[in-house]
C-alpha cells in the first residue's frame, strides 16, 4: 500500500505498454493530474508553438527530445498550483540525466518522489498493439526506433529507481481493466 500521502507517481514503461490510459484512470482515482510528456509536446506542435517548432522534427525520427529541453518543460509544469499536492507523470524521466532533474525540481519544491510504476509488457506484444494503434510515429521504422531508445535509455531507470526501493512492478501484458485494478489497489 502507498498510502494517502503517497501521491507523486511515475510511470515508466516502453511505448505501447499502456502507461498513458493507465496514468491518466490511476491520476484521476486519486484527483491529481496526469502529466504526459509526450501530449504536451504533441499539442506544441499541433499549435505551432516555439516550442513544437522546436521539438517535431526529433520527435517525428521517434528520438528523444533533449535533456534540457525537457527539463525547462517538466519543471514549468510541475510549479503548477495543481501538481503541487501529487501527479502521475507520464513519459519523463526517459533518461539518467532527466532522472537526475526530476530528483532537483522535486527537492526544490522540498518534496520527493512516492512511487514508481513499471509496466512490464513483452516486446512481441508492444509490436502488435502498436501497428494496431496506427499513431503516425508508430510506423514500423519509427516504432523499432522508439523501442531501441527506450531499450537503451529509459529500461535502465527501471534499476535506478529498484535500488532506491520505489518501484512497483505491475503485469501490463493484461485487459487495461485488470491493471487499472491492481494499481488501484495499490493506492487505496
Ligand atoms: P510519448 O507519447 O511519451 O511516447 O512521447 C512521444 C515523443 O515525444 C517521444 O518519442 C519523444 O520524441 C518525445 N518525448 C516525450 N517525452 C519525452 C522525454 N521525457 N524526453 C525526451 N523526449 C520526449
């Protein structure tokens, strides 16, 4: 059990594991918002914004936006009035170096980290939903790039975060129902 304080959460997980729709259900049971990296980037560039400008070319290669980029946006965000009492990220940290900021923004905000939430789904199963899901960046060139940057940057936060104790592993490769359930659970 995490407990009623226990309310700042990440979400890791490689592309197509379910950690957007999990976040977004686990974010709302427990009435903080769900932050999503990668939405915010994608509503950048739909809105032709300095920062899509900026940010589309990279994220259309289905590569990393860059690490200070990254953090200028994460730490706006969370300075907003509504994540200050908890939020489910989802999507950063994706990088050591943005694990690092994470740990700087929270600690500037006299805060830390609750939770952490694995996803595990089997790399065949990934494949499979997202040529089923069909988003533009998931075309199979792109989607084996984003799994191959995931593989190597992002899996090894996975230890980072087991050595602190923080990290859950839940079973994604199940009906979004049963996982909603389990981390439901967790959190009652
Ligand atoms: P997502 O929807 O989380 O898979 O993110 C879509 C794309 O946005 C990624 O493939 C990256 O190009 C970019 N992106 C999202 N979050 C990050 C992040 N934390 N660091 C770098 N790039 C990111």
């Amino acid at each position: 059990m995490v407990g009623a304080n226990g309310r700042r959460v990440v979400m890791l997980g490689a592309p197509g594991s379910g950690k957007g729709t999990q976040a977004e259900q686990l974010a709302q049971r427990l009435g903080i918002p769900a932050i999503s990296t990668g939405e915010m980037l994608r509503s950048a560039v739909e809105e032709e914004t300095a920062l899509g400008h900026r940010v589309s070319d990279v994220m259309a290669r289905g590569e990393l936006v860059s690490d200070e980029l990254m953090a200028e946006v994460v730490r706006d965000r969370l300075a907003q009035p509504d994540a200050r009492a908890g939020f489910v990220l989802d999507g950063y940290p994706r990088t050591e170096p943005q694990a690092d900021t994470l740990d700087r923004i929270l600690s500037d905000q006299g805060v830390e980290l609750d939770h952490v939430i694995f996803l595990d789904v089997p790399e065949r199963e990934l494949m499979e939903r997202a040529l089923a899901r069909q988003r533009a960046d998931d075309l199979a060139e792109i989607l084996e790039e984003r799994l191959r940057v995931y593989t190597g940057k992002t899996a090894p936060l996975i230890e980072r975060y087991g050595s602190r104790s923080l990290i859950r592993h839940i079973d994604g490769n199940r009906p979004v129902a049963a996982v909603a359930e389990e981390l439901s659970r967790l959190f009652s």
